[in-house]
C-alpha cells in the first residue's frame, strides 16, 4: 500500500509542476484558475502526507482520486486518437 500511495504521490506531483507552469509561468487570461486549482491540489496533498500518519486509507483515497482521474482521462483520450478515422475538426 505504501509503494502505491508513493506512485499516486508522484503522479500528482507532475499534475501539480503542471499546473504550476500554467499557473506561474505561462500569461493567459485563465491564470486564476489554474493557481486555484494549483492551490487545491497542493492543499490536498499536504493534508495527505498529514494524514498518512494517523489514518492511511484516507490518505490514499485523497492521493488517489486525482490520479486515477488523471490517468483514465489520459488513456481515453490516446484511445480515441488512435482509434478515430478521419481528420480532426
């Protein structure tokens, strides 16, 4: 379980560096949302690794959610492009 919450930990740091460049580095007039989301993100995971300590299944669940919702979004999407005949739209 710890080697998981480790890969779920990982994963959301590269969401988070991400949203960090989007958030910091890059001008657009969606900045707000990304420093929010950037902010919530780190939040979360700061509450996790708090969490880890004392009870480490709810840990996990707050680690994992955003990962896993990461990783299906990505792999339905490399699915659909590999699966879609014709040109894009």
């Amino acid at each position: 379980m710890k080697i998981l919450f480790a890969l779920f930990l990982c994963i959301d740091v590269i969401i988070l560096l991400i949203l960090g460049y989007e958030a910091f580095m890059v001008s657009s007039n969606k900045k707000h949302i990304y420093r929010r989301r950037f902010t919530g993100l780190l939040g979360l995971m700061a509450a996790a690794l708090v969490l880890s300590f004392y009870r480490f299944n709810l840990a996990l669940w707050l680690v994992g959610v955003p990962a896993v919702g990461v990783l299906l979004f990505t792999s339905i999407l490399l699915i659909s492009m590999l699966t879609h005949k014709g040109p894009w739209h």
